[in-house]
C-alpha cells in the first residue's frame, strides 16, 4: 500500500511544482496584460509582446537560409580535380568536409547554429531593431560626416551590435 503512495506523492509533489513555477514566471506577463487591458491598450499589448517573436523569426530564417545558400553554393563552386577520376561522377574532387557539408542534415542545424550569434543581439535589443527597420529620414545632414542624423540614431546602434557576433560567427567559421 504504501509502495502506490509512494509514486502518487512523487506525480503530485511534482505536478505541484511545475504548476507553481508556471504561476510564478507568467505573473509578470499577466500582470502587465491586466494593466494594459484596463487602461484600454490592450491590442496595444498583444503587439508589443509579439513584435519581437516575429522579429526574432524573420531574422532567424533570413540569416540562416543566408548561412545556408552559401554552404550549399561551395562544394559546388570548387574546382575539378582531374586526378580523383570521372567530371560526372557527383562530388568528384571533393575533399571529405565538402562532401559533408553538401549533406541537407548537416547543413540545416549547422546554418542555424550558427545563426545563434547573430540572433542574441536581436532578441535583447528588439526595440532597437524595430526602429532600423522603420526608421525615416530626418533630414538634417551631420556636417562633420554629411550623414543624416537618422543614421546614427537608429542604424549605428544596430551595427555596433552586430559587430561584435559577426565577429564570433567568423572565428567558429575559419578556426
């Protein structure tokens, strides 16, 4: 009898805890939910919370079908090497990373982990993103540079982002 408590207790106490955390991180987001709906704002909120979902997916397919496109693109692009036999034997020449890399399984966890990099920024800087995306002309010129101002207000903040996991992404590429 008490070996079926046993199991019993452990579903629940379990079940009890998944539920509580559950509770405890979604508090904030309905807190702010029950706000923005009294006030009225609540499309307003709807928006905002999926705005950065939707940014963070489109970049994520954009960079990854980037990072895609061009493995895919190299093994084919590399030159013929007469000494391993036939032309129209496919991969022919290939050392064995290319023909690895020409792999669809390989290719598409590949490009999106490498993708990741690139992502973080835009997932912790969303709002910053929106803003070089929609970003208008301001047209007053910078006389140093002859820019518009909107450039340094809404384009280089997002480039010095990237900056730095461009950089990250190119250093797991060719070490």
């Amino acid at each position: 009898m008490s070996i079926l408590k046993k199991p019993l207790f452990y579903i629940v106490t379990s079940a009890l805890l998944v539920i509580g955390l559950i509770v405890f991180y979604s508090a904030n987001f309905l807190m702010d939910l029950w706000w923005f709906e009294t006030l009225g704002f609540g499309y307003y909120f709807a928006l905002r919370e999926t705005y950065r979902d939707l940014l963070l997916l489109f970049v994520a397919i954009i960079i990854s079908s980037i990072i895609y496109i061009n493995f895919a693109i190299i093994p084919r692009l590399l030159p013929f090497n007469p000494l391993n036999g036939d032309r129209n034997e496919p991969g022919n020449g290939l050392s064995w990373p290319f023909k690895l890399l020409s792999s669809r399984k390989i290719l598409v966890p590949l490009s999106i982990i490498l993708s990741i990099p690139v992502l973080i920024p835009v997932f912790n800087d969303w709002e910053s993103f929106l803003l070089f995306f929609f970003s208008a002309p301001s047209g007053i010129k910078y006389t140093a540079y002859c820019r518009d101002i909107s450039f340094y207000l809404f384009s280089l903040p997002v480039f010095k982002l990237f900056q730095k996991e461009l950089m990250l992404t190119f250093m797991m590429l060719f070490a």
